[in-house]
C-alpha cells in the first residue's frame, strides 16, 4: 500500500507545484508585462509579451471559454479519481504535470475577467511562428510527451 501513496503523493506534489509556479508567473506577467511592448530575452527567438486568451491552446475556439471550463473541470475530477490508483512513476508524473497544468489554466477561466467560469487565460511566452503560451500550457505539452512515450513502451498506469 504503501507504493500507491507515494504515486499518488508525488502526483499531486507536482500538480501543486506546477500550479503554484504558473500562478506567480502570471501574477507577475499581469503587472509587468504588456501586449504592445514584447521584452525581448533572445532577439526575436524567445520574447515575453501579455496575452490574454478567451480559447483553448492556439487560440482556436474564441469565446468558448465555458466549453473549456466545463471540460477541464471534468478532466480534473476523472485524475483526481483515478489518482490513487495509479502504480507507475512515470504515469504519475505525467498525471501531476496534466493536472497542474489543467489547474493553471482552470483557474483563470473561473476566477479572471471578464467573469466567472469565462475568464481568459493568461500567456505571456513567446517564440517565433507560435502563439503566445504559459508554463501551464508547458506542463501540458510535457505530459501529452512523456504519455506517449509510455504508451509507445507500453508502460500501463496501472500496472499488470
């Protein structure tokens, strides 16, 4: 028993962290950064500008903020349940990153402006030819890399 708590422990001690880090980092670029004015960090390669995000990744589906609400909440409670079945350490990272991530962005969307449940996310790093992202989103990415990886080793969240 005692290995499905240290899963499901570092599960959420990622998700926490992940969370906690995207949170402050888009506290600080809501009072530092600005749309119009990129900080430029490497040339034109890695820039920090403010955007704020009514849609899913990419920008894609404007205004369906609560679609996405919906769905995250969701995607949360079915980790959540799940959480403390899992036997795999890599699955569990994958897991804490997707619901650190998910959380980040969850929580504009309910607690920004404009309003509840239809808030905008906040992104505010930059690379050439793709849109503006956030660490949440990072984490997301990283998740869905690592996931296929396992899934390619045939590495079961659950074990055998």
């Amino acid at each position: 028993m005692r290995l499905f708590s240290t899963h499901w422990k570092r599960l959420y001690t990622i998700a926490w962290a992940v969370w906690l880090l995207d949170f402050a980092t888009k506290s600080w670029a809501l009072n530092s950064l600005d749309s119009r004015n990129p900080v430029k960090l490497i040339g034109n390669f890695l820039q920090l500008t403010l955007f704020k995000n009514s849609g899913a990744a990419f920008s894609l589906a404007q205004g369906a903020t609560i679609v996405f609400t919906i769905f995250a909440i969701v995607v949360v409670a079915a980790i959540s349940y799940y959480a403390t079945k899992i036997t795999s350490f890599g699955w569990s990272i994958v897991l804490g990153l997707a619901l650190g991530g998910i959380l980040g962005n969850l929580t504009d969307r309910i607690f920004r402006a404009p309003g509840f449940f239809t808030g905008h996310v906040i992104d505010w790093i930059q690379l050439p030819n793709w849109p503006v992202f956030n660490l949440a989103d990072s984490a997301i990415v990283v998740a869905a890399s690592i996931a296929v990886i396992l899934s390619i080793r045939n590495i079961s969240p659950m074990g055998a």
